[in-house]
C-alpha cells in the first residue's frame, strides 16, 4: 500500500510498496480520506519524541471507510464512514476497569507505539472506529479526536452558561475548546501572543483578553508554556478551577500558599477516557452547531505532507492531510 514515512527527523517519504495491514479477528480495516495533524505529531516529526522503529508512519486524528472485518465483527460493516478514537485502551487493567481509560497502563497510542494513520489502509481496533453519518464532510471529521479532548475538558470543569472563563492559547485545541464553551452558552475570553490565532478565535464568537485585571471563575490553560500557565494561575478569580490542558515537561516555580488561599482546583486534562468522551462527542456534532471544520486553514496532498508538517507550527488553525488522492 502507499504511506507517509518518517524516515529522520523532519523528512517525511511517500512509498508505494508498504506492507498491508494485517487485521486480527476483532479489527476493521479502514481505507484512510483525512488526517488532521497535532502537536504529537509534529514532536515525533521533529524528533523530539521517538517512535516505535524507523522508518514510522505517524498520524493519529484520522477518518476513512471501512472496507474489511475482521470475522469475529458483528457491530461493523463495509462501506461505513469511520473516525478513528486513536487511543486503545486495554479495558482490563484497574484504570480502565474504573473509567479511566486515559490512565490505561497497556494503552496503545497510533502514532506512537501503535502505526500511525497516514497511509493507504490502517487496521483498527473495531471498537475504536466509530460510525459516523455519512453528511459529515471529511473535514469535520479530521477535527473529531480533538474535538473529543476540548468537549472533554470543557464537561469535566463544570462550567455552566453565562459563566466568566479565559482560554489561554487559541493553538487548535484552544480553538476547539472555545467552540465547545461557544456551544455550551459561554463566551469565553482569549490570552494569545499570536495576532492570527487570536483573529481566528475572535472570528468564531471569542472576545480577546484586554483586560489584565480581570479574574475568571473557569481557566483553561491550552498554551503548555510557561508564560501561559502564569497567565492561568493570574487571571484565575478565588475558587476558580484551572483546567489544564497543554504539557511541558520543564519545571516551573508554583507558590502553594497562593493556590492554597484562592482555594484553586487545578484539573489536569489527558485526552479522553473510552467509550464516552467519543460517544459524546458524536452526539454533540449532531445536536449543536460546532462545525469544527472552522478552525481548518491549510490542506496539503500526500505530496505535500513534508511541508505541511514543517510548516504547521506557524499556520493560525489547524492543518490537514487529505489521503483522498494518493496521486496529487
């Protein structure tokens, strides 16, 4: 089959004679139309986080059409529109076993330690490709997964209509959750450095944060920066809850006292838990008016896909890799 391989850091190779995904009896095979990209990808791409082998297929918010089962599958059939939930939990273990199934401790993460999805065809879990309505364009769906995070982070924190809330970081997760806030009656405010990406934000139903004294009773902090998770930990009002959504593995000062005092709930956010942050999800995309395909701004071809990569760290919204014509 064709797939994207990452042969080193930061050269992405198209090739035509990949092997063909082997599917167990429980899985499906999907023929892959869309991959969005996000920042996990691009620290594979870059280098930064190592995959399973060299070369590797990476990718994991992806879509397609399935067009095998395997034979112990009676809930899938050929020819469904799927999106993929990129993370098998293994349903066994005592995190999953309590619905926590972003703790899993046997959890297979595509694009990391599982193949990624841009390529030709991808073997899936039957479990973890999710029927879809077939009106659902490819790019709303290339947005799903991340979708399924923000709706995620946005549920858990409690925030209710007409509440005060600050999105700090409008990257794509921080847009989505601005759109999963818009959609749940909150007009939330929005701390971004970058001019484009807080446009964007603005231009879907977002007010900018020009007011430094100002405290909210809800911060999501989607930056994963220091500056940003300062900004949070600032703007939050008394009681706040400060959800935390962006990673950085580097060290940063935190006063106890002062969270201590406020009584801050500090919420660490980590994808989404099996099966009903996805179930959700579905739901949502067909009862509100998301639309997530808003925050898309840059398509790239197969033949493209190095560039989109390297480039998407500084495109405002969100990029994607549209697998519909291998050719292009």
């Amino acid at each position: 089959m064709k797939a994207l391989t990452l042969t080193s850091a930061r050269h992405l190779e198209q090739v035509d004679d990949w092997p063909d995904p082997e599917p167990g009896e429980h899985d499906v095979v999907v023929e892959m139309l869309g991959v969005g990209l996000c920042g996990s990808d691009l620290s594979v791409y870059d280098g930064k986080r190592e995959p399973a082998a060299m070369p590797w297929i990476i990718g994991h918010e992806g879509c397609g059409r399935i067009v095998e089962v395997g034979p112990a599958v009676a809930d899938r059939s050929v020819g469904e529109l799927v999106v993929v939930e990129p993370n098998y939990c293994c349903l066994h273990c005592q995190w999953c076993r309590r619905g926590r199934t972003a703790q899993c401790d046997h959890r297979g993460i595509v694009g990391i330690n599982r193949p990624g999805l841009l390529s030709q065809f991808a073997a899936v879990p039957a479990r973890f490709a999710w029927p879809v309505p077939e009106q659902w364009p490819v790019e709303r769906l290339v947005c799903f997964e991340p979708l399924a995070v923000a709706q995620g982070v946005v549920r858990r924190s409690g925030v209710r209509a007409g509440q005060s809330c600050l999105v700090v970081g409008a990257g794509s997760q921080g847009l989505l959750i601005c759109l999963s806030l818009l959609a749940a009656g909150v007009t939330p405010a929005v701390s971004e450095p970058h001019p484009g990406r807080l446009a964007l934000a603005v231009s879907l139903g977002a007010e900018p944060a020009d007011d430094p004294d100002r405290r909210y009773s809800y911060v999501f902090e989607s930056s994963g920066v220091e500056p940003g998770f300062h900004d949070a930990l600032r703007a939050a009002d008394k009681t706040a809850v400060v959800s935390l959504v962006g990673q950085n593995t580097a060290p940063f000062p935190v006063v106890t006292q002062d969270i201590v005092q406020r009584q801050l709930t500090l919420l660490g956010a980590l994808i989404y838990d099996h099966p009903v942050d996805f179930d959700h999800t579905r739901t949502a995309l067909g009862d509100l008016d998301l639309a997530p395909e808003r925050i898309l701004r840059s398509r790239a071809t197969p033949g493209r896909a190095d560039e989109a990569l390297a480039a998407a760290r500084e495109i405002p919204g969100k990029s994607w890799i549209d697998l519909s014509d291998w050719s292009a």
